[in-house]
C-alpha cells in the first residue's frame, strides 16, 4: 500500500480549519501533516515538513495566501510544493492571481467535500484542477495581460497534431471535449497533453494556455 498524501490545511479561521482537517483524516489515503492560520506560518511548515499538497485560504493575516503560494510554489522556487488554493471568494481576479503565483487549483469552500477531496489527489498526482469553464472566462478576461512573444508555430517544437491539442487546451476544451473534437479516445488525449507539457517544459494545461497565448498560437 502506498504511503498517504500528507496535506497542509491553512486557514485563518478554526472552525473550517478542523473541518477540513477533519474530512481529510477521515481518509484511508490521507493525512493531515499539520495546520496553520496565517500564510507565514505555511511557508515556515511547509519547509518544514514538506507535506505533498498545501491547502491553502486566501485571506489570511501576516502574509495573505497568494503572497505564501509565490514563496512555495512561485517562478524559480528550487522545490516547489504543490498548492490548491481554497476561497470563500469566486473573483476572477484571485484564481489568476493564485495560478500566476503557482497554484496547481482553485477550490471553492462551499464545494462538496468529495470535490474537495478530488482536488487534493488530483493536485498530490502533479496535475492541475481547474474547471475548464474557469478557463475560458480567465483566458477571455485576461489574455490581454499576456502579450505574445514573437514567433509562429513553426518555432514550436511540436508535431502538427499535438500543435493541434494545445490550441484546444488554450482554449479551454476539456479532455473530454478535446476527443470529441478530434474524434479520438480521452485516453490519447491524455498521452498527447503529458508530451505537450514535457515537450515544453511545462508544469501544468494551465502553463499550456499561457504559452499558447505568449507564441500567437491562439489569440
């Protein structure tokens, strides 16, 4: 049996704090590394104990949630941690912001403790949550914030099929919808969306969107 996913839970009010924890222990797979109520206190646990996903609240005293994510997971953090952020508040403006700063998902605490207990393996297996609908509402509000970089798709070093899937990842198409498009099985999409990634050099579909809008390969 594999070791459990040990989890961070960050959140400035107890009372959600030991819910969370509570749903999270509850678990065969799971397990509560530690818990804080101020991003500081994340980033110093974190290093400390090196859980494999912190979840994290937004609004917190100290340092605030986005600012933690950017120490634990942000640009040129030699040993990221994985990150899902989780937030009473569904503004646009937080979900770019936590995902510019490292977040492999977005949570909402209202969401259904099964939801929230996908999010947390989903995030622990290195891929990111984040509803495809969220996407194209973040991609049409802010790709303006992402300018192009210059080149073509010529420049891009991949085949012209997975050229084919990243367009449709920037444009928010799920898994799903991405076979339907193309007529092939989910299954393929997928292998074709971890070589995108590696190919690139990529962490996450959310980087593959930013790319795509930085090259012109969608606009």
């Amino acid at each position: 049996m594999s070791a459990p996913t040990r989890v961070l839970v960050c959140d400035d009010q107890a009372l959600i704090r030991t819910g969370l924890a509570t749903i999270i222990d509850a678990q065969p797979d799971m397990e509560v590394a530690g818990e804080c109520g101020d991003g500081r206190t994340a980033v110093d646990l974190a290093a400390r104990l090196r859980p494999d996903v912190v979840v994290m609240d937004v609004r917190m005293p100290v340092l605030d949630g986005i600012e933690a994510t950017r120490l634990l997971a942000g640009a040129g953090v030699p040993d990221p941690v994985k990150v899902l952020v989780v937030t009473t508040f569904n503004l646009d403006e937080y979900v770019y912001e936590a995902l510019r700063a490292g977040a492999s998902g977005f949570l909402l605490k209202d969401a259904p403790p099964t939801q929230l207990l996908h999010g947390i393996r989903t995030v622990a297996t290195g891929a990111a949550l984040l509803d495809p609908e969220v996407t194209r509402r973040l991609v049409g509000r802010y790709a303006v914030r992402i300018r192009p970089t210059g080149g073509d798709a010529d420049d891009v070093p991949l085949t012209p099929r997975e050229l084919e899937v990243l367009r449709l990842i920037a444009d928010g198409l799920s898994n799903s919808e991405i076979a339907a498009a193309l007529v092939i099985s989910p299954e393929t999409v997928k292998t074709f969306v971890s070589r995108i990634l590696a190919k690139l050099g990529l962490r996450d579909r959310v980087q593959a969107v930013v790319y795509a809008y930085r090259r012109g390969l969608v606009t």
